[in-house]
C-alpha cells in the first residue's frame, strides 16, 4: 500500500464493492503472484489467449473465449467479431460500417453509458421496447415480439443486459434470434457470483457473453473475458492480437485460428486498442481458478460478522442498520444504514461527502443516497481497515 504514499497519494477505505473508479477489485495474494511471474517472461500471445480460450470454455461451457481488458472492452470486441464475421476486409473496415450489416437492436430500458462499447465498434443501436415502469406509465417490460419487430435487412444482432431482473427471458429472446439467424452478444459483466452464473448466462444459447474479470473474479482491474461461439472468437482475437508478421510465418494454433476460415491475414485490428498484457491475461486465469474453486466463499461469513459489528456499534445512533442477503448464498451481504436526516441535521448526500473528505477517506456504496441509505459493500474491505471504517462512521452519523 505504501507504494501511493510514495507516490503522493493516499489509499482510500473503499466500501463500495469493486467499481472501476476506485480501481477494482483487491486481488488476492495468489493473483499478483501471477501477475508478477507473468511479467518475467515471454510467450506469444496467440498461444496465451489460445490456452486462455480452453481455460475459459471449461469455466463458462462454451466452445471459446479470450482474455480482454474488460467487460466493455469484451462488448465492443463481440460487436467487432459480429459485424466482420472472418471477412479480413471487414475487419479491416471497422469501425466504419457504411454498405455492412451494422444494426443492433437494444431494448430501451436496458440502455446505459455502457452502450458506448458497442457503439465504438460501429454498430447502429436500434431502440425496442419503453421505459414505462420508470416513467411512472405502465406495467409492461419489453417483450419478445418487439426485438422481432424490429429485425430488418440491416440488423446484424442483438445486445443484452442480463440481471436476475432482466425482461425478456434471455433463453425466450435467444429462441427468436436463432430462428432468424441475428447473434445475441449479452453484457453479464457484474452478474458474479453465483458462480453458477458462468456457465447458465451461456447455456441460455446466447452466442456471445462478456463478464468482467476485475469485479468478484478478482483478476486485475482491467480484466474481462468473452466467451462463446468459435468462429466469433477466433474473429474477436484476431481484431485484438498484434498482426505484424509475415503470412508466410503466422502460424497460430489451428484450434483457435483456422487459418483456412479466413479470406486473408488481417492486419492490426480495430481493437489493437484494447490490447491484453500476457500479465494480465495469466493474471486473470489465476482469478478465474480461484473463484471457480469456491476459494472465496469462505469470506462470505467473515464479511457478515465485520457488518454486523459495525450495525452493533452503530446502535445508538439516529439510523437504522438492516444487513442485505443476496438471493443466491455465495453473494456477500451488504450493510444498509438509513439515515435519520433531521436529527443528524445532514442529507445523506453531506454525510457520504464528509465521508469521502476525512481521513483516511472512506468510499461507502452511494446508490441509495436518495432513499436517505448508505450502503457498506464489504468485499474491497482490507483485514487492517474494519476498525477504522467502523470508526468513522461512527464519528459521522451523530
Ligand atoms: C461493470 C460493468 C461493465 C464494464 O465492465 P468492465 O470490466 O469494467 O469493463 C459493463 N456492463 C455492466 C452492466 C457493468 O456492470
């Protein structure tokens, strides 16, 4: 840690979960141990993300998959792989799309700033469905009906952002999908754990599945993973991976790039951009063992226990402590404290200000701000942090 005090800067308690702007996850010991090791040698990447790929399709049931710098970068190389196909000449067009297939259909309600990432590849988002439930309107969610309207000569696939909450049924929209030929690329980025998830999100037939590698898989920040079906794989890792040889030489394994597939060695892709370090790459596959083998399930109480200490201490103070289970019981409890605004004569808004001011600052979860709540995610908690957490926020709330 001392290395930001170094540096100038000084490390933050964040009890807000793994967001990208506290910079992720904590990785686990393990995880930079492979990180460092990784840095200290060389290997071709096309053989790292090839043995990626089969780590990776076991994780998740799916025919391949490959390292990426994110859940969005995941998206906008999974738009790529499905606007180009293994048309070199496409890909080699990206991002322009002029004359292409380049429509994706998106429901409304699940447009976020997200969408970018699909968008940066050239795709064409084509609005289906309304928002009525929060504009106040109606009762009804998007349908399936309605992305099948909506296929035209232009369409080139769908997007999808799955939740628990998501409408409607993916397996049901993935059933029209195929039926009409359009891929289905799904945002599952933050949806872990259950671990379960890596492989049933797939299983619905969705060609395409983007999850983040730097929330609860604790890989480095800049981590993701894209698994799904071969032929956009190898499309995907072939816009990503550094492409200056000569045709005569390039020899990927066959496995994962049929050279045969394709119409010509394509050159540095679109998504040279969001080029994978091999640290990283081996980094995550270290993550993705770990949180596949369940190691980080025995924190799940130990997270409970540190919540419910700070509920206990907070008991006489003008708030209400209620600790949140998930539905599913590999998911770490969160700690909400509503706020009695009056007598603690601030807003919520002031207290998490204060918070996020004092030292050391403290990050707690803000999207209940306006239901006057704080939330306490304890999963980027560090051993020696709890005390001073609940510290300060019981020098806060009264
Ligand atoms: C976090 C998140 C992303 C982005 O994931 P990164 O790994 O940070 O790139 C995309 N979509 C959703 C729904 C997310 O929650």
């Amino acid at each position: 840690m001392s290395i930001y005090r170094e540096l100038g800067i000084e490390p933050v308690i964040n009890a807000s979960g793994s967001v990208t702007r506290l910079g992720g996850a904590v990785m686990p010991p393990e995880v930079v141990q492979a990180y460092v090791d990784a840095a200290q040698a060389t290997v071709p990447l096309e053989q790292l993300q090839a043995l990626a790929s089969k780590r990776i399709a076991e994780a998740t049931g799916t025919d391949a998959g490959i390292v990426t710098t994110g859940a969005a970068a995941a998206l906008t190389l999974g738009t790529a792989a499905i606007l180009a196909r293994l048309d070199a000449g496409k890909m080699e067009r990206l991002p322009h799309t002029d004359g292409m297939k380049n429509e994706f259909i998106i429901a409304r309600e699940q447009r976020s700033g997200y969408d970018h990432a699909v968008r940066a590849a050239g795709a064409r988002l084509v609005e289906v469905g309304f928002n009525e439930i929060v504009a106040n309107a109606g009762v009804r969610r998007t349908e399936v009906w309605e992305y099948e309207a909506a296929i035209a000569e232009k369409t080139a696939g769908i997007v999808y952002v799955y939740s628990p909450t998501s409408r409607p049924n993916v397996a049901e929209l993935v059933r029209m999908a195929r039926v009409h030929d359009i891929p289905v690329l799904i945002d599952a980025a933050g949806e872990l754990p259950p671990r379960s998830n890596l492989k049933t999100i797939p299983a619905s037939g969705a060609d395409l599945v983007a999850f983040s590698g730097g929330k609860t898989i604790r890989g480095p920040q800049s981590t993701g993973i894209l698994c799904g079906r071969k032929d956009l794989i190898t499309s995907a890792v072939l816009q990503l991976l550094d492409m200056d040889d000569h045709p005569e030489l390039w020899s990927p394994p066959t496995e994962f790039i049929d050279v045969d597939t394709l119409t010509g060695m394509p050159r540095h892709g679109f998504c040279r951009s969001m080029k994978v370090a091999k640290e990283q790459i081996v980094s995550l596959l270290k993550a993705l063992e770990m949180f596949t083998s369940g190691a980080y399930l025995p924190l799940v109480p130990q997270y409970r226990e540190r919540l419910q200490m700070i509920a206990k201490t907070l008991s006489n103070h003008p708030v209400t402590c209620t600790i949140v289970e998930k539905n599913d019981d590999e998911s770490p409890p969160s700690l909400e404290i509503r706020l009695d605004e009056e007598r603690l004569k601030q807003s919520a808004f002031d207290i998490c200000r204060g918070l996020r001011g004092g030292s050391p600052a403290v990050y707690v979860g803000h999207g209940k701000l306006p239901q006057k709540t704080l939330v306490i995610n304890p999963t980027c908690v560090r051993d020696d942090q709890w005390a001073t957490l609940t510290k300060r926020l019981s020098d806060s709330l009264i």
